[in-house]
C-alpha cells in the first residue's frame, strides 16, 4: 500500500511538474519606472497647475502604473524658470512650462509658445504637427538634450492688467510691466520696463508697487491670481500671446531609453493636454470674465488703434531683425513659422475670421 502510495504519488507529482514547464511562464514583474515632472507654476495653479497634473496622471493611468510620473510645483525641486536646465541637466525627467521662457537659450523658442501678432491656437497646431514644426523643435531642442511636445494652450490671451489706463503710446512709456516672451521686448522697445516673474511671484510684486502692470493668461487664469485686487483696468486683446503653447519637455536620453509603448504614451498624453487645456480656458474664462466685472468691479478696456498699430510695427521689425540676425536654426524656424503665419491670414480670413464676423451681424438667435 505504502509503496503504491509512494509510485502514485510521483507519478502525480511528475505529471504535475510537466504540465507546470507546458504552461507560459508566471509574468515577470515589469519594471516600474519613476520619473519626475518639474514645472513653472504654483501648486495647482487652475489650468496650467492642473493641466500639468493631467498629463503626469495621464501618462501614469495609460501605462497602467509602468510609468509613473511625480509633479513638483515651482520651486519645490528646480526654481519656476528653471524647468528648461532641470530637465536637460537631468534632475527631473520631465517638464510643464512654456518654450519662450528661455529665449537666454535660443530665441527660437518663442516661436513654441507665442509670438507678438503671431500665430493663434489652431495656426500653431497646424505649424507644428503638420508643417514641419515639430522637426525643427526637435532640431533645436536636439543640443539640450530635450525633446519638446506641445501640451496645452492658453487660448487668445489678454493685453493685462493696468492701474492707470493706456490712452496713447506715452503710457507705456516708464510703465513698469511683467511679459515674458518678445513681448515684452516689443513693449521695452515702446518705453516699458519690462520684467519675467513667475506666475506666483506676481501678486506681491503688484501689490508692493514694484511693477505697474502685468499681463498672465486669461480672465480663468488671472481671477485665480487675484490681479484685479491691485489693477482694475483689464485691456484687450492680447496682442503678444495670440495661443500661447505649454510644452511638455522630455530628457531626450530617458525619452529614446524608453519601450515603444511608453514613448507614444507620453506623445499621446502630452497631445490630448493640448486639446483638454485649450477647451478648459475657452470655457472658464466667459464665466471667469463676468465674475471679475460683476463681482470685482474690472474695467475692461481694447488697447487704442494706435497704440496696437505702433506695438504691431515694433513686432514686424523685432520678427525681421529675429530672422536676420539669428543664427542657422533660428534663421530656419523663423521662416517656417512666417510662412505659415502668411497662409494662415488667407485661410483664416475666410474661416475662422470670416465666421466669427458673420456670427455678430444683427439678427434674433435663441440665447439658452
Ligand atoms: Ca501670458
């Protein structure tokens, strides 16, 4: 019995191991990767904060864990402007920010993110996913050790916010304004002096009377910042930031390291961000624009013909000397972007342009 027992029972146990070593073999554990994720805005800053935020959680959801991306805000790991530098350097992987906060590295960069009477929202989708854009961001950023993806938009921006209004070109002169970007410089060339802070640094700024004015995003953006606690006057339209893009900057080394799968994951999160930022400040800053007039007591004012007929010039010369005098990468993303920029005036003239004119003409429409 014990013997039979004994022969029956490894021949059970053989029969086991042999169906074991038929079976796939138990998962190996995929390796789980950290990354982190530096960027210019104050902890869950509503749109930009928070469209960062999406695309860490994004990136983490759609790999299921294999990649899983940690936001710092400003100055928790790398100071606000400093994102660029983290992530080429490599102290974080990833960054939220915007291209033209580091003309010092190239001037080209401002051509990513927005360009006095430049592109708007759609125009730049279209510069950069289907005329060549993309690449030549890629050339650029390529010395970095970057690669950059746009991942969110602001939108048409507002002109800023004034204690005193603008009447003519002399009130610019000796003003003393926050705008990042070239411009800024447009508006030094037109008497300001202009600084770069970062979004949180702002407030305090205008409140001590260090500058006199500021321009940030929109109405949704803004009213988070509080701006029309020190400035009332709220100009229109933002003539320096048609549709600003955020890019989403990668270390180029841990990006080409990555699986297949992983790189069109953070491709695909940092697109859909594009889209999801976009439609999220075009529908809060309606509302966000009747608070600050109803409930705050804003006065919204249109920057004088004049005064954008003068700062429109300054910007043609300031885009010409650009391409003139930039170097071979800057001379080349130049011309890209004013081409484009030309056959976006024909097209969007009759569309978008076109539209939204024929949309005001007088006539009764349901109000919902
Ligand atoms: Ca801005």
């Amino acid at each position: 019995m014990k013997r039979r027992s004994f022969v029956k029972g490894a021949v059970a146990a053989g029969v086991a191991s042999a169906a074991a070593s038929s079976l796939p073999k138990p998962a190996i554990a995929q390796e789980r990767i950290e990354w982190r994720m530096v960027t210019s805005w104050p902890k869950g800053l509503p749109g930009l904060g928070t469209g960062a935020e999406r695309v860490a959680k994004r990136i983490s959801d759609m790999s299921d864990g294999r990649l899983n991306v940690k936001v710092f805000a400003a100055g928790e790991l790398v100071p606000a402007l400093q994102v660029f530098d983290g992530v080429s350097g490599g102290t974080a992987e990833m960054g939220h920010d915007a291209s033209y906060y580091h003309l010092g590295k190239s001037p080209a960069t401002a051509f990513f993110t927005a360009v006095p009477f430049g592109m708007t929202a759609n125009e730049l989708n279209a510069w950069v996913h289907w005329g060549g854009g993309q690449e030549l961001w890629d050339e650029l950023y390529e010395p970095f050790g970057l690669k950059g993806f746009l991942a969110g938009n602001t939108g048409v921006q507002m002109a800023g916010w004034f204690r005193k209004e603008i009447k003519s070109l002399d009130d610019l002169k000796g003003l003393k304004f926050r705008m990042p970007g070239l411009g800024g410089k447009v508006l030094e060339r037109l008497g300001a002096t202009v600084v770069l802070l970062p979004g949180g640094e702002i407030f305090p700024s205008l409140q001590s009377g260090a500058i006199d004015g500021t321009e940030w995003v929109g109405p949704y953006n803004d009213l988070s910042l509080g701006f029309y606690q020190v400035a009332k006057f709220y100009y229109w339209p933002g003539f320096h930031e048609p549709g600003s893009g955020l890019q989403l900057t990668v270390n180029r080394s841990k990006f080409e390291a990555l699986p297949n799968d992983l790189k069109e994951i953070v491709r695909a999160a940092a697109s859909a961000e594009n889209d999801v930022m976009l439609a999220e400040f075009n529908s809060r800053s309606a509302p966000a624009l009747q608070t600050l007039v109803r409930e705050h007591g804003v006065q919204l004012r249109q920057m004088p013909r004049d005064v954008l007929e003068a700062i429109g010039t300054e910007s043609g010369k300031l885009m010409q000397e650009t391409l003139d005098d930039g170097d071979e990468i800057t001379k080349k993303i130049a011309r890209s972007f004013f081409k484009t920029r030309r056959e976006a005036l024909a097209w969007t003239r009759l569309s978008d342009q076109g539209y939204t004119n024929a949309r005001l003409l007088k006539f009764p429409y349901p109000r919902g």
